[in-house]
C-alpha cells in the first residue's frame, strides 16, 4: 500500500521567502515521512498561474496533485495544509479532497488542520510568539471574510489571558484592521513598535503593505502617528517551532 502527502499552501511568487518557508517544511515532512511520496500543492489558481506565465515553474493544483499521487499507485493520500486559519483556502482543501474521493473510489484522502484550530494551537502560537522585551508587536494578519476571521480576535484574547498586553494583531482584510490596532498602542502609551506579518511567507502583502515607503503602507501610517517602527520581516513559516507545529498536526493525521 502506498502512501502520499500533500504539503498545500495558498503559494507565493515570491522565491526568496519560499525558499525559506514553504520549502523547509516540505523538507521537514520528507524527514519526517520518509516513507511517503511528498509533494507541493498551492491552492491559489492566480499564483499558479502567474509562475507558470512569468517564470516557467509549474505547480500542482490539488486536484493535479491527488492525480499525481494517484497514478503512482498511492491510495492513501494526506494533505497538510500551511494556511493560518481554517478559512475560505481551507474549505477549498476540504471540497477538492471530498469531490476526489468521490470520483476515484479506491483512494483514500485525509486532511490536516491549518496552525490555528484548536485551543491547543491558540496557546501554542501565544508560547511562540511571545515578545522577549516590553516593546509593542504588531502582527499584520490577512483576515477574511470568511466566518474563520474570528481566529484572529481569538489568538488576542490568548495573549490576554496569559497576561501579555504588549501584542497586537490587525488584519488587511478582516473585522480588526489597523486603526483598531492604533487605538490600542495609544492607551498602551509605548511609542516603540516591532511590526511583523503574521502569514506563512513574506510576500507582497509584508513588503508592500507592511514594510514599503508607500503613504498607505501599516509602516508609514504607524510612524505618522507617531511611532517608531521597527519592521520584522520574519513570516511565521521561517520560525522554527511554527514549522513544527505544522509536522506534528500531519504526524496526528497520519497516526490516528
């Protein structure tokens, strides 16, 4: 019986950070799995599609990717994904895992949680991430639409209760964004702000939205309010007990 695992992110164009995020976790479920076929799968069709049409990379879809695996004779398949919350590219996971298994009856498809799920990931993220100096942190988180948006409210009020106030976290497209944020770090009273994105990768979203020069951007919006920003590129998949929070959920899958 042979068996495979997926590794499926949104995906990024953007090979510097892949390198370092993306790329090291596969590497570390290859390690971990040795047994098993790993491969990549982004769940973006726009990302896809932009690597294949400005730089000659082509990467699985999902659908391709079970396919793949399939017709190497794999009928136990496991996708792990690296998205953050269990939002609108999760459920693109769950649907495409169920529609294969429909159509393809003698393979079995098992998925994995994004990082935050469960309280055990909550308290986990907040143990990570926890600042080593009173210096206020921004996170510039995503967000979304979709009902799963609430994780990031959620993680906030983790760091209250283990009683670190220091930590913000915002979002470019969800319910808290960063004029909620601000109004924050003023009653904190602390003028000195470390920002970092809160995503796996540090693409465009970090280096345009976050760090850049642009008057739009969380960094000059942060210092014409007065503050004095220092910009922490580090995405969540470069830090070391993320990527292995991401190891051990495929491990529990896989062992149940």
């Amino acid at each position: 019986m042979k068996k495979g695992i997926i590794v499926a992110s949104f995906g990024t164009t953007h090979q510097d950070t892949r390198e370092r995020t993306i790329d090291v976790i596969e590497n570390e479920i290859r390690k971990e799995f040795p047994d098993f076929s790993v491969i990549r799968a982004f769940t973006s069709g726009v990302v896809i599609r932009r690597l294949r049409d400005n730089h000659g990379i082509d990467v699985f879809g999902l659908e391709e990717a079970m396919g793949q695996l399939a017709s190497q004779g794999v009928t136990d398949i496991y996708i792990q994904p690296l998205h953050i919350i269990a939002g609108i590219e999760f459920e693109k996971v769950l649907r495409a895992a169920r529609d294969f298994m429909k159509n393809t009856g003698n393979v079995i498809v098992r998925v994995g949680t994004p990082l935050m799920c469960e309280d055990r990931d909550f308290r986990n993220v907040v143990k990570i991430l926890t600042p080593k100096d009173d210096a206020s942190v921004v996170f510039m988180g995503h967000g979304s639409r979709h009902k799963a948006d609430t994780s990031y409210e959620r993680l906030a009020e983790y760091f209250g209760r283990a009683g670190i106030r220091n930590v913000h976290i915002g979002t470019l497209e969800g319910k808290t964004g960063l004029e909620d944020v601000i109004g924050k770090l003023k009653e904190g009273g602390n003028s000195q702000v470390s920002l970092k994105p809160f995503m796996l990768v540090a693409g465009d979203h970090a280096k345009n939205d976050m760090a850049s020069e642009d008057e739009d951007s969380w960094s000059s919006i942060l210092e014409r309010e007065g503050f004095n920003v220092r910009i922490d590129m580090t995405p969540l998949g470069e830090i070391q007990e993320i990527q292995r929070m991401f190891v051990t959920k495929m491990k529990e899958v896989i062992m149940s």
